[in-house]
C-alpha cells in the first residue's frame, strides 16, 4: 500500500470530517509517515517558501491539526521502533495500515480507545504505570510466544492485555473475561457520562447500578432511565 494511502486512511479514521489541504497531507506525509524522513523545517520551506513562517512552532500554530496528526503520528512511531516491531511490520507505512484496520478498539470487550483515555484522564481508573495511565490501546500479541507480525497482532485495552498476559489463551480470554471487561468499561462510560453509579437504579431489577452487575443496557435518558434492562429481568418479573 502507498504512503499517500495510508495517511488518507490514518487521517480519515483519527481526525473525521476535518480537511487536510495538499500542502498539510505533504508535511505529514514527508516527516510522521515516509521513511527516511524529511525535517520538519526542509518540508515548511519547500511546501511553502522560506519566508511564510518564521520558525517551526509558528508553522504549528497555524496548523492546529497538523501538529495534533503528527504528535499522533509519533506515538504510533514510538510503539513500531522496537526491534521485533520493525522486523516485524517491516515499514511504519506497514504499521500505520496495521492500526488503521485496528479501528481503535480493543479485540476483546471492543471498548473504544477515547473511551479508555478519557477513563484515565478523569481518573475513573488511575495507575502509577506510565506506559498504561495514557489509555492508550496497546498491542497485543494473540499468540504470546509468537511474533510481532501484522497477523499475530491486535490492539487490546490496557485492563484486557494485562488480566490476559502470557497466561490465557485468546480464545479462553474472549471465552471467560471479556464480557466482564466490557461490564466494567460499560460502568465506566456511565460515570463519564456524568450517571450518578451509586444512587441510579437499574430499572428492571431495583438494585443500584453498582450493585445490580448484570450486564446493564442504557438507555439514553437521565436519572432511573439510564439502565433500562438488565439480565435479572426475567427474574425481577417473577417477584413482582
Ligand atoms: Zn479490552
């Protein structure tokens, strides 16, 4: 796949809706995604002429989302550069397409990864490990021993890829623990979404959303409505 391909495939996922105009897509092209890259500065002069910005940063505050593509670009830069990656993918372009087919979720409880950051930057969860408190998807390797190819590798939320380690097997994980990850992000999300989880009652079984714990459905409303079926609904029936 081209370089030019893959960043209109990065871009359209990371940053929907937003215009890149050509002179932008080639910065980004020529520094975050070719190999090997071009400065920052050689690409501002030649896109634009020497004289339109006077340094780098003020290239960037003209170019909100450039810079944020780029610093996007660079973590995703950072994640390949490790030996077995590189050998691995082969390119960054390779890599990139990799992640775009990733669709930012996690292969197991298929929790989004904004949800995930925005999880840890409210500090609903909260870690001392760096590489984990950003939220961001990791990469996971289904067959653990196995290598780093595009084959052998998925994004994985940081509670999946850590509960699953070296230990469980792909398919047992996704047998045995990733309704009850999805559970929890599902608990999650509603405290993002500002659901008061200690006082809210699940509708259908009358415990409070913390207590109730069976795969809760939301309804978009406030208050009582956000949980509106549970799987103690048969059995809430029956008691009535
Ligand atoms: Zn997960």
């Amino acid at each position: 796949m081209e370089n030019t391909t893959v960043l209109e495939k990065f871009l359209g996922l990371e940053f929907p809706g937003r215009k890149f105009n050509k002179e932008q897509f080639d910065f980004l092209l020529g520094y975050s995604i070719k190999e090997p890259r071009d400065t920052e500065r050689t690409l501002i002069d030649r896109l634009y002429g020497k004289s339109v910005f006077k340094s780098v940063d003020d290239f960037y505050q003209n170019n909100r989302d450039v810079e944020l593509a780029k610093i996007r670009l660079q973590g995703l830069r950072n994640k390949y550069s490790t030996p077995a990656r590189r050998n691995g993918f082969r390119s960054f372009k390779n890599f990139v397409d990799w992640w775009c087919n990733q669709e930012g979720k996690c292969c197991y409880c298929e929790v989004d990864e904004k949800v995930s950051m925005a999880a840890f930057e409210k500090e609903h969860i909260t870690s001392k490990k760096t590489a984990w408190k950003n939220g961001i998807l990791q990469i996971e390797r289904e067959n653990a021993g196995g290598e780093y190819i595009p084959e052998n590798c998925k994004l994985a939320c940081v509670l999946c890829n850590n509960a699953k380690s070296d230990m469980i097997s792909a398919v047992d994980f996704e047998k045995f623990f990733a309704d009850a990850t999805k559970n929890y992000w599902d608990f999650i999300k509603a405290k993002l979404d500002g659901v008061d989880t200690k006082i809210n009652l699940c509708d259908t079984c009358v415990h409070t959303f913390a207590e109730c714990d069976s795969n809760p459905k939301f309804g978009d409303g406030i208050g009582n409505d956000n949980v509106y079926e549970c799987d103690k609904y048969e059995e809430a029936l029956i008691h009535k």
